[in-house]
C-alpha cells in the first residue's frame, strides 16, 4: 500500500499470545517509511469481549446486544446497524476502551490510545 506523505499510522493488536516477531518486525518496518510521519499502538488488552465490559455497564458481553450466549454475541455485533447508539445505551466510556497496558511479552509497547481520543 502506497502511504501519503506525513501519514499516521494507528496498529491495534491482540494481545493474547505471546508473540511478538511480527509486530516487533512491522513497527521498524513502519518507523523506516520516509512517508510514515508517527505510529501509535494500542493493544486490545486479552480481548474484545473484555475491552467493551470494561468500558460499558455490562456484567458479560452478551448483554451489548442482548444475545443469547457470548458466542452468538460477535454475530449480533456484525449485525448491528446502529452500534453507536448500543454504546451510548449501554454509557460507553471511550477512556476505559483501550486504555490498558499489557502484560507478558506486550509490556514492551505502551499504549498510545490516548493520543487518538477526544
């Protein structure tokens, strides 16, 4: 892909194995690039599911949008037409998604999240 000049580049990434080749190969990749003005990374600290309990008032994921089960909970999520007002429903808090840190081979990245939220 060819990249505009003064591009800012937002990685978001799992964190759930505790491989970090790829990513540690594609942040020197991306920090070489003359066009590539920043990268600001933000691990997905264990998951999804785990992100949008922390930051929604919800017990377990399913209740986002009223599924059946946690794992009928990404097909509704897919299906969503209007997850924006879901969020809002259920008091999102931009500041508590994506906002930790992780642990394990990850702690070597700090998350930048902040720099992309209003």
């Amino acid at each position: 892909m060819k990249l505009k000049p003064g591009t800012i580049v937002i990685l978001v990434f799992d964190t759930d194995k505790d491989e970090t080749d790829i990513l540690d190969y594609n942040l020197h990749f991306l920090k070489k690039q003359s066009n590539v003005k920043k990268v600001i990374i933000i691990p997905e600290v264990k998951n999804l599911e785990d992100e949008l309990v922390r930051s929604c008032n919800i017990a377990n994921v399913k209740e986002l949008m009223k599924s059946k089960s946690n794992s009928e909970y990404k097909s509704d999520l897919a299906k969503c037409k209007n997850l924006k007002q879901v969020l809002i429903n259920h008091h999102f808090d931009i500041n508590s998604f994506w906002n930790q840190n992780p642990k394990g081979a990850f702690t070597k990245y700090k998350n930048d999240s902040n720099l992309i939220k209003k």
